[in-house]
C-alpha cells in the first residue's frame, strides 16, 4: 500500500549495530564522521542569536512565495560581501538545500527523468531524487594527484540521454573538496546550451576554500550561459543547521530565467515553509558570520594540516582538497574498507566514513570530516594510522 519510492531496506546495517551496541555498553568512541557544528565545541554567541528570534514583526502572518523581503535582501547583501551581484528578486527561500533540491526537481523533472550527479558526493542525494521520481546517473571526478580533482567530461557525454534534465554541481565537492574550475564551468555551459539542460549548483561549503585559486569559479549566481540554480544556507554559511533557512539563486538566459522564477513562485508558495522569526532574524545572523567562520577555518585548516603530516611518511596519500569540511585518506587495499571501518569501531572505539559512503568508484578510502575538537581528531586519527601501518 505504500509508494514505490520507498525503496529502501530498513534493515540496520552491521556497522549501524555494532555503533548502537558501543552506546549501550557506554563507550568512549571517537567520531571522525562527525559533520554537526552545534556539537563540535564551537562558541556561538547565544547572546545575539537568540534575541533576534523575538522580534515583534515576526508576529505578522506574510506569506511571500520567494520568501520576505528583509530575509531576501540579507542574502544579497551576504553575495555584495563576496563581490557578487544578485537581484533579491530572484532569491527563493527555503527551509533548508535539501528543500531547494526538492523544489528543483519538481521544477525540471518528470517522474523517470534524470539528473547528473558527480561521483564521489553526498549519499544524499539517492533519497532526495528517488522521493521526486527521479533517477541519478553518476558522472566521474577524477583525481590525479598532486593537482587534484577535475570533472571528466567523457563520463558526462556518456550519462547523457534523452531524459536527462540537469547536471548537479557541488561547489565544493563533498567530500573531495574540490572547486569547479572556469575552464570547466565553460565546457559545462556548452553541453547545457546543446542539450537544453539546467545546471543545479550547490554552494553551502563555498566561504570555505583553504586558498585562493584565480581558476576557479568561486561562485556560478551570475552565470548567465545556462539555467543556473545556486543553494546555500545557514547551515554551512552560519554553522547554524537547526535554525532552518536556504535559498535558490536564479540566473541564465533572460527568457528562461523569468519563466523558471514565475514556477518556482508556485511551488514554493505551495509549502511555504520558512518560519517568520528565522526570516526576520537574518540580517542580524549574517552580521555573525566571520567570527563563526573564522572558527570552522581554524578548525578545518589545522586538522587537515596535522593528518597531512602524520601520513606524510605512511603507506597512505593523503588526497588533495582545496576547502569544506572533509578530507578522504587512500589506504592500502589490504582488505575491504567496510572490514576496516568495523574494526577500528570494535576495537580501536574509532567511527569514520568508508569511501563507498560516497561512492568512491573503487577501494580504499577513508573519509575524514575535519570538525571534531582537536584533540579528538589526533587521537582518533593516530589509531586510525596506527591500525593501517600493522596491517
């Protein structure tokens, strides 16, 4: 009786068992897939998040399909900080990017279509596709190091068919921590233009590139060469998940642009889901963000730093990453990464991220996220290494 998008065995897996018996029995694990700042041991000034919540006009039902006014304007104003033009009156607010994704594929997709998604990325998007009706084809990222990630184009042109309808972008990647490139950005316009395809840009991680690079395209809100839909949010932007706001930037071709904001208006004021207190607290938040920031890219920056130089004699490569809040370590292929991942849970009291999770196209990876407090990065990190070095 239930939807055949429900695809999904319920079933715990053996890694999820082996976590839920570590917390009845009260151990102490070190979590290296930890990804919630509001746990991390970062300090958020509650005296001036929280008062901004109790705002009088907050009281008055507005309900605005892209969004209010004020709430959209912070938003501009956060890309005029970054040199970025954006019209307020093509911003959407949404409760969240998954939302966005949500409205995104109503918006471009009939049950069947497909959209392009780079590989490795967020499992994610498996559940916010098959809950649309859409299917994901998987194009390829590949790594050639010391230089990095780039897109592979070949794969794109092979995923193509006559279904799809846009090309997922994550900028940066998640978890390779990869930026589009202009080159590509170009190459990339061109087979939109062809193939009348959208591009579908996710930018939560983008304040947080470790240096600067003139190649690469910090931004695509003021690409005008295809249909392009930039998300963000409060919950990378401000470390502030449960607060609940994202956005929808719109750009391209005049014409398709103008027609894609008036159906946009219509979903979203369908749902209508973003709370008045988040919207009308957002210009004080915004005023918040380089101290919030400041601290993730300490954070991030050391942890990436110290396991770069704990590794850098081992038989393990460290993969190249130019921002967010991952690292992925390649280890030797001794035996198979979810064998590994048990191993160091039962018995080092170690959880990480196998490379499968985001679907690395082959064996073996670790993946790190790089918030944890430092001290528990160290030590959880020198167990990890330690345990590969005797294998």
């Amino acid at each position: 009786m239930f939807s055949t998008r429900f695809k999904w065995d319920l079933q715990t897996n053996r890694l999820a068992r082996l976590i839920a018996e570590k917390k009845r029995a009260g151990a102490r694990v070190l979590d290296l897939t930890e990804s919630n700042p509001t746990r991390a041991g970062f300090e958020f000034p509650e005296a001036e998040i929280l008062p901004a919540l109790a705002q009088a006009p907050a009281m008055l039902y507005e309900p605005q399909p892209k969004g209010l006014l004020i709430a959209r304007e912070a938003v501009t104003a956060y890309y005029a900080e970054r040199d970025f033009t954006v019209d307020p009156e093509r911003i959407h607010l949404t409760a969240s990017t998954s939302e966005a994704y949500s409205y995104l594929f109503k918006l471009l997709a009939d049950q069947g279509d497909n959209v392009l998604v780079p590989q490795p990325s967020y499992p994610l998007f498996d559940f916010l596709a098959a809950l649309e009706g859409v299917e994901l084809r998987p194009y390829e990222l590949h790594y050639i190091h010391p230089a990095g990630w780039q897109i592979d184009f070949d794969s794109i042109e092979q995923a193509l068919t006559p279904k799809t309808r846009a090309i997922i972008l994550v900028n940066p990647n998640n978890p390779t921590g990869s930026f589009i490139k202009r080159e590509e950005l170009q190459r990339l316009n061109d087979i939109c233009a062809r193939r009348e395809l959208a591009l579908i840009v996710d930018e939560v991680f983008s304040d947080y590139a470790f240096s600067g690079d003139e190649r690469r395209a910090a931004s695509l809100v003021e690409n005008t060469q295809a249909l392009t839909f930039v998300m963000s949010g409060f919950s990378k932007i401000l470390v502030l998940p449960q607060m609940k706001l994202g956005w929808i930037v719109t750009n391209g071709p005049a014409s398709l642009r103008e027609e894609a904001i008036e159906r946009l208006d219509l979903i979203a004021d369908t749902f209508l889901s973003v709370g008045a207190p988040v919207q009308h607290a957002a210009p004080q938040w915004f005023k918040l963000r380089a101290g919030l920031q400041r601290q993730i890219l300490e954070r991030v920056r050391g942890n990436h730093d110290w396991l770069a130089n704990q590794v850098e004699h081992t038989s393990c490569r460290l993969l190249a990453v130019e921002g967010g809040w991952y690292a992925a370590l390649e280890i030797p292929r001794h035996f198979p990464e979810e064998d590994l991942v048990l191993r160091l849970l039962a018995e080092e009291d170690v959880l990480v991220h196998p490379g499968y999770f985001f679907d690395f196209p082959r064996e073996a990876f670790l993946v790190f996220s790089l918030l944890p407090i430092p001290e528990t990065f160290r030590l959880a990190s020198e167990r990890v290494i330690k345990r590969i070095n005797q294998t």
